[in-house]
C-alpha cells in the first residue's frame, strides 16, 4: 500500500514551484481596501476606524506607538469556530482545510493581506499554526524553515515585524499527557527538539545585535508571584509526602 507520505508533490517540483510563484500575485480579500480613519462614519459603515487613528499624536507619541495591535495567527487564521458541543462553523475561500504545504503558504499570504489592510504592524504565532507536521520530525522541520523564509519576506514586504512566538507542545495526540511532564522519554525527547527553535532565537538575537531580555513564560501558570509560591509549595508536598513514599 502507498504511503500518504509517497501520494505529496515532490518539494521543489515544477509544479510546486509554479503554485508557489501564483500565490504572489493572488488577492484574497477583493473587496477590501486599507481601512481608513472616518471618524464621521455612519452605523452602516463597518470597514473603518472611527476613534483609532494611527498618526494622531497623543501625549508625545503616535496612537500606533501607544496601541501596539498584534494578529494573533492561532484564533485568526486557524481557528474554526467550533466548541466541544459543535462542527467546526469558519470556512475559508482560501483554506482547503488540508494540512499541505501549498496550503500553509497559501494561508500566511492571505494573513499578510489581511494584515497590511488591518494597517497592523505586529503579528503572533505558534510554530505549528503556520506549518504543518510532516512525516517526520525532518520533514516537519523542513516545512517550518521553509514557512518561516516565506514569513520573513512577506513580513519585509509589508513592513510587519513579529511580536513574539512559540512552540505548540499541546495540539498533537503524542502530547495528551503533557510534554516537558510526559511520563514517556520518548514524546519528552521530540519535545525537547522541537523547543530547540529558542537556541536559534538566541542566534538570530546575536545576528541582529539586538540587547534586549529575552522572556520566557511558564505554562500553564502567569508568571505572577502567588503562582510561583504555588508551585514551591507544590514541589515541597512532593518532596515530604511523595518521595518519602
């Protein structure tokens, strides 16, 4: 039996070459220019900001230096509009719902659109929002240097510079018993490399001179301070009630 693996288009094919060069010139939102600043607009007048004015100077700054908005991928872009008692109820013209390659690229061109006509210059994501896994951890990692590439072009081309990402260590059936906290070496291990994005963080930090902290957050809990007393006081039942065992 033939593989689903075998059944893909063969990367750096003709035909996907020539898929990819489409999505170039292709328009997701038609119908849509820039949204622009009217604050005198009528209720029936949906498509514009009638109070947030990105040049309007208040307090010494611009209003987009104080509201800094951010697209965060993962609700935007690839959430489905569906709780635990329903069907997924978004559906995409420019989402087949596939998990292709072709698919994720087609999805991060009509985000940038989206985004460039929100006139918002930040953006979010987890590392499995815009790629999909592959047949392996490999290939997986193929597909997310290649979607990051095309990030990073179209991210220079509008002018839109990341607010922050991560890594997804929940979506996937090997994680329903955590990842870091996974009984099992293994899923631990394929965890472990797929975190190794942050050791490519610190050297793009140091590519790009940047000297800033480089913050990290705790799941699931906030970084606030009752919360790690929490967790000491969790580690110190361990020690004295379960370990003694």
């Amino acid at each position: 039996m033939e593989s689903p693996a075998s059944k893909r288009p063969k990367r750096g094919s003709a035909s996907s070459r020539d898929a990819d060069e489409s999505l170039k010139s292709a328009i997701f939102f038609p119908d849509v220019s820039k949204i622009p600043y009217k604050p005198q607009a009528t209720a029936a007048e949906t498509m514009v900001f009638k109070h947030y004015n990105a040049e309007e100077i208040v307090y010494g700054k611009s209003m987009a230096d104080w509201l800094r908005f951010s697209v965060c991928y993962w609700h935007t872009f690839r959430g489905q509009g569906a709780d635990p008692f329903g069907f997924p109820t978004i559906h995409r013209p420019w989402d087949d719902e596939t998990n292709s390659l072709f698919n994720a690229k087609r999805r991060m061109y009509a985000a940038f659109e989206f985004m460039s006509k929100l006139g918002v210059h930040y953006w979010s994501f987890h590392d499995r929002d815009i790629s999909p896994e592959g047949a392996n951890l490999k290939e997986t990692n193929q597909n997310l240097d290649e979607l990051v590439e095309l990030a990073s072009q179209l991210m220079e081309k509008h002018e839109i510079k990341l607010l922050w990402n991560t890594c997804n260590l929940f979506s996937h059936p090997r994680y329903m018993n955590g990842a870091f906290t996974n009984p099992d070496a293994h899923v631990f291990a394929y965890a472990a490399a797929q975190l190794l994005i942050i050791l490519i963080s610190l050297e793009y930090k140091t590519k790009i001179g940047y000297e800033g902290q480089l913050l990290i957050e705790p799941k699931a809990k906030e970084p606030t301070r009752h919360q790690y007393d929490y967790g000491k006081v969790i580690f110190i039942f361990i020690v004295l009630y379960v370990c003694a065992v």
